[in-house]
C-alpha cells in the first residue's frame, strides 16, 4: 500500500462517535458477555481458533443495532460470523441477542472495522465481507469521510481468499455509483453482474425494516457483489 493510501486510511475517519443512550441491557451485555461472545484487538486475531467448526468466515462491517447480521448468523450455521461496530449501544444489542439466542457462529469486534482490517486480521483468511447501509455522508463535501474508498476496498481484497466475496448495499443512489466506480477499477475483484452494475438483493442479504419501508415508498435500494479473483 502506497504512503498516500496508508495515511488516508488512519487519518479519515467514516463515522461519528455519537454519546447514543445505552439501554440497562445493553450496558449489561457490554459489561458481562464479551468475554463470551467478544473478540480482543489487542492482538493478531487467530480466525481459525475463534469459531468450533470449519465453515466459512464472513465479516460483516458497521452492524448498526445487530439485527441483520443475527438473522443472518440464525439462518446460515454452516456458516461463522464476526461483525465489527464502534457503537456501544449497538454492540451491547448484538451481544445480549447471541446470549439469548445461544449462538455459537457469531461473534462480535468493538472496534474501528479500518484499524482491526489493518492490524489485527491475517491476509487470506475470509471467505466473505459484507457492508450493508454505510453512512452515505451525503454532503459533498463529506464525501472524503465515506467508507468505501479505494484504499479500504483494497485492503479488504487482501484479507479476502481467492474466490471470496465483497457484498455491500445501499440506498443512496450517488453511493452507488461511487462504490461501483471504486470497485470496478480494482483488478482483483470482479463484479458478479454481467453488465458490471448491480444485482438483485441476495437472498443471503436479510431485508430490514426500513428497506421495507422504503420499498413501499418507492425508493431504491443497490446491492453490489464482488468476487476475488
């Protein structure tokens, strides 16, 4: 990775670390399940120890409340799960969901996804990565702090083994279009629609309340997937 990209990547933040209302439960979750359910950034991250079984390994980037991705982790357990959140309150909703849920395929990174990509996961190591509904920083002149920039998308394809998919998601057509021009310009990655634009929402993809809403309100929503090559 070139100086340039390196320095774009520590210094430009995507999110806001609002001070939200963390609920008795989640503060609860926070304070008691991580151990349990929690995985440590104080260290190379040891993947192939985190989970019982051999399944595939997918990472879910900025969770939000954690809704989709336990859906996901419930209706696919050949399969294992980490999702990465900065936001406590999100975070301590996800833990006390597994705890409930007594899940043994998900586990949960509260952390900043950029730094724990960098220091903390082996290259080659994930069969998937997915981001649905990224800030869209809409402003224009926010658009630098956007996630998806080629110097991320970048080093996710490393941390991708051959074959591995990038899925991301969202209802910002502008984003869209930016997300599609930054990932069909890397080389390693190849769109999955045969006309190099987007495709219907994967089943994988579990449809969110406000996807549903928006649906009946006519807005649109863009799922872009990408495979390793």
């Amino acid at each position: 990775m070139s100086e340039n990209k390196s320095t774009h990547l520590r210094t430009i933040k995507s999110f806001v670390k609002r001070a939200g209302r963390v609920t008795e439960r989640q503060q609860h979750a926070l304070d008691n399940l991580k151990p349990m359910y929690g995985v440590e950034t104080n260290k190379t991250i040891d993947i192939n120890k985190l989970f019982a079984n051999n399944g595939a390994i997918i990472v879910e980037v900025g969770f939000g409340m954690g809704q989709s991705l336990l859906t996901c982790a419930v209706n696919n357990p050949q399969h294992n799960y980490i999702g990465i959140e900065v936001h406590e309150a999100g975070v301590g909703a996800l833990l006390a969901d597994i705890d409930v849920s007594q899940l043994s395929n998900l586990k949960v990174i509260h952390d900043d996804a950029v730094q724990v990509f960098k220091d903390n996961i082996v290259d080659d190591t994930l069969d998937g990565i997915q981001i649905f509904f990224p800030d869209p920083w809409h402003k224009k002149r926010h658009h630098k702090r956007r996630l998806i920039q080629t110097a991320f998308v970048e080093l996710l394809v490393k941390k991708l083994k051959a074959g591995g998919f990038i899925h991301i998601a969202t209802d910002w057509e502008n984003y869209a279009e930016h997300i599609l021009m930054v990932c069909n310009a890397i080389p390693h990655l190849i769109n999955q629609s045969s006309q190099n634009t987007y495709v219907p929402r994967p089943a994988s993809r579990p449809m969110t309340k406000y996807e549903k809403r928006g649906e009946r309100l006519g807005h649109g929503v863009w799922d872009l997937v990408f495979y390793k090559k």
